[in-house]
C-alpha cells in the first residue's frame, strides 16, 4: 500500500500503526533477502506513540505510523550504524542525523538499519561484510548499490519508504534495479549532518518508494534548512509533492552520449519508447549532445577517491573504530586496525584517491578532474538552453547476477556511467520504472534537472505512472 492509502486506513482506525509494523516485521523475519543489518527495537514504541495519539484525536504528522527504512551509513542516535564495514561494525551513534531528527519529527517509525556496500563504494552491494543483499525481483541476482538494502526492502514490502544516500547513483541505480522510484535531490537540499562521510562534494541524501508520490513525500519530509550543515542552502521547507499536467510542453533533453554502445539495448529500446509515449502525450523531444559526458565516469571515480581518501583518514584505531589488539608502536596501531577495518574495495578507493593527491600527480590527475567537473556543469548550463530536463537511462541493463568474478574493477566503475553526472553537477535526479528486459527484469529512465527542480521531474514521473496503469504494470507489461 501507499502511505495514503495506509494514512486513510490508519486515520479511519481501520488498522494501528503497530499492526502495520509486525506486518512488515513478519516479512522482514521470513525474507532471504539480507536488506536489513540491524532492526530498530524502539519500532514498536514509536508505532504504540502513534496509536497513542490517534486514539487521542490529534493531528497525525505526515509520516505517521509509515515504516521507513534508513541506510547503514546514516547515523541514529542508539542504533548501531555501521556503513557494512568492519571498521565501524561496533559503532553506535551519540545522536541522529539531520534527516533522521526530521523522519522523527514527521512520526516515522524507523524500522531498521539496511545493507550496502561498504562506506558507499561499489554498484552491488555485495561490498558487506554482512554479505550481499538481494533482489527481490530473483535471488540469485544483485539488488543494485550501494543502497542496495534500501531499494530491496521497499520493493519487496518490508519497508513502505526507505532513505539512501547518493555519490554516483546509489539511490537510482538500485532503485532502477529493484523497479521503484528513487530520487536524488539538489546537492544543498538536504542536511547531510550525521551522514557518514564518503565523497562530501558529491553526496547527497535520497528516498525510494514504489510510487512516485510515496518517494516525493519522503524527500520533502527530509529537505530544508540545517544549521548543523554547512552545505545545506535550504532556507525553507520543501513541498515536492507532484503537479498534475507534468509532461505537458516539457521538453525532454536526449543526450546521445548516455545511449552510446556502453548501454544494453534493451535499456535504450525501453527508455527510447517511454520517451516517445511521452511525447504522445504533451512532451517535446530534444536530441542534443554533450560530449563533456564521456569523461564524467573518470572524473568521478579521481574526485570520489580523492575525497574518501581524505575522510576516511579518520579511522585511525583510536578516536572509535576497530582497533587492532595487535600493535607495537603507534604507528602499528593505525596500519593494522585500517588493514583488519576496510575491505578491499574501500582499501583500493584509499590508495587510487591519496594517489591522485600525491604531489606530482595531483596536476595530472584531481586538478584535471576537477577542471572536467566545471567543463561538464558548463556543457549542462548549455544544454538546459534548448530543454528543461534530460533523459536517459538508470543503469547500463538489469539487474546483474550475484558472485560475478571481476577481474577489472573499472569494468564495474564504467557501469555508473549514467548516474555520476548529476553528482558531478549537483543537479537533481529521478529514477522511475520504464519497462522490462531480459526475463521480465525491470529497467529504469532517469530524468535530470535544473538545481532545485525536483518537483519538475517529480512531476514528469508522476504524469508518467499514472498514464500508464502504474509502475507495476509497466514492469509486468514489458513497457509502454
Ligand atoms: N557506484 C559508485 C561508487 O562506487 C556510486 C556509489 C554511491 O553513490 N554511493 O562510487
């Protein structure tokens, strides 16, 4: 159900909040799916304070009674927080996050914490020393990352919404993957106090739901202002919620460079037709170029390397963190406990980003990447004269299989290639259903937008499921 539909039931005392939580928690205890690492136990108070106050007749806030799940790198105050890793296996927040304060401000009920890849790096979350998550749509395949938890919990009903953090797609991609809607905001809308640092210039907290509207809720509960962030511009509240009419004279940029030969055909050719029925229906189409994004995924991978090797300095076995019991020197101490702490692929991210810092190589390298990064906000700029959002696909394809070997990690990174500009940019994101591909396998479309136009796309989205019967029908459809 959608949190209206679940508002209705609960207001109409049709059902309580804590009938909706064991319903979800039944799931939870049933499910193969590992989206979770560690569940809430003051769930059930917080859903017993919304039971509470319906009985009393008060106002319900907007999430109220809502199971929200919340990624592992997202600090709550008392409730292990462990970003996947070993590093921080045992941490447990001395306070909530900025977005966390605001879910329970909103009356969500913080079912638990979920699964991802490790610190945030990687495209599937099988990078947890937890283990790998899986999708729910088949098993034996990745539910997308690094918020991989979160996407599965809400596809499969064991969460209603879910909050993911996003450096280069980790909201959309598993969102595409999973065939639910995921959003990244504006970087500078939402408060990024108690969010575990990866890539600072890149990241941003985003939402997932199974419908457009559910997502969009979640995202305007968590923008607005934070003095506790610096980077946080908001100086209001942020009412998302979708227009109607929204695909009426949009005009839909497509770029070729995010339909070159990098991207399955099935992705494309599903994308291509959801493009075209929206223009059925009042959406102008643009094909445009911006050749900047051919060196987006590069400049990604020096920036968000540079930076976590710059925040993950922290982890040093002493101030919190794994500690090795086996040193000699305080030297010792700091390489074993990081050696025992990171896995392999927070290891290599370390070693790449101090690498293109290192005198020497930093002209060659991050001040190359960051010159790329203005090169490609110009070449947006340019492109936002002639459309108003632009298109493409999620993800290269579905839903990849579990334990694939990799010799190439970059064979990985490449696969970001439709997701890292926005980081890059800062521009907001959407990702939403837009059919199916091999074995019924469901397949997302992206639309990008100006700074601070969530609700345009939120809009767009909108307009598009409901045209359509759905994302569900969609997917189950093949596409439209
Ligand atoms: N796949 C990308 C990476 O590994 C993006 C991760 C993210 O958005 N957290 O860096």
């Amino acid at each position: 159900m959608t949190v209206s539909q679940l508002r209705e039931l609960l207001l109409g005392r049709k059902i309580s909040a804590e009938e909706i939580l064991s319903a979800h928690l039944e799931r939870v205890h049933s499910s193969q799916l590992n989206a979770y690492i560690t569940l809430n136990e003051e769930a059930l108070r917080a859903a017993q304070e919304t039971d509470r106050r319906i009985s009393s007749g008060e106002d319900l806030p907007p999430l109220a009674g809502i199971p929200v799940a919340v990624k592992d790198n997202i600090s709550t105050k008392g409730l292990r927080t462990t970003c996947a890793s070993k590093m921080l296996e045992n941490y447990v927040p001395p306070y909530d996050a900025g977005v966390v304060e605001r879910l329970k401000k909103a009356g969500a009920v913080i079912i638990g914490k979920t699964n991802m890849d490790e610190f945030g790096m990687g495209s599937t979350s099988e990078n947890s020393i937890f283990g790998a998550v899986r999708n729910p749509r088949d098993p034996s395949r990745s539910a997308g990352g690094s918020s991989g938890g979160s996407a599965a919990a809400v596809a499969a009903g064991e969460a209603v919404l879910a909050l993911g953090t996003d450096t280069g797609g980790s909201v959309r991609q598993p969102a595409a993957l999973c065939g639910i809607v995921g959003i990244k905001p504006t970087y500078g809308s939402t408060s990024r106090s108690g969010l575990i640092a990866f890539a600072s210039s890149l990241e941003q907290v985003g939402t997932l739901g199974r419908t457009t509207a559910d997502a969009a809720l979640l995202q305007s509960v968590i923008s607005g202002p934070d003095p506790m962030d610096p980077t946080c511009v908001m100086k209001s509240e942020a009412d998302l919620s979708p227009e109607k009419g929204g695909l009426l004279g949009l005009r839909i940029g497509v770029p070729e460079e995010l339909f070159g030969d990098k991207i399955s055909d099935s992705a494309k050719t599903a994308v291509m037709k959801a493009l075209r029925f929206m223009e059925k229906h009042g959406a102008v189409l643009v094909p445009l170029s911006i050749p900047e994004l051919r060196y987006s995924v590069s400049a990604y991978y020096i920036i968000a390397s540079a930076e976590a090797s710059s925040n993950l300095g922290r982890y040093d076995g002493i101030r919190f963190g794994h500690s090795s019991q086996d040193h000699g020197s305080l030297a010792e101490l700091c390489r074993n406990s990081r050696s025992e702490g990171f896995g392999r692929e927070v290891k290599r991210r370390i070693l790449l980003g101090t690498y293109v810092l290192s005198s020497g190589y930093a002209d060659r390298y991050y001040r190359r990447a960051a010159a790329m990064r203005k090169r490609l906000c110009a070449g947006f700029e340019e492109a936002f004269s002639s459309c108003d959002v632009i298109a493409s696909p999620s993800a290269v394809g579905t839903a990849p299989l579990l334990g694939q070997q990799r010799t190439d990690p970059t064979e990985l990174y490449t696969s970001d290639i439709c997701t890292v500009s926005a980081n890059i940019t800062g521009l907001p994101a959407i990702s939403f259903p837009c059919g199916s591909g091999e074995s019924s396998l469901p397949l997302g479309a992206q639309l990008i937008g100006r700074k601070f136009a969530e609700k345009q796309l939120i809009s767009a989205a909108f307009a598009f499921e409901e045209l359509t019967g759905g994302f569900e029908n969609v997917i189950r459809s093949g596409g439209v």
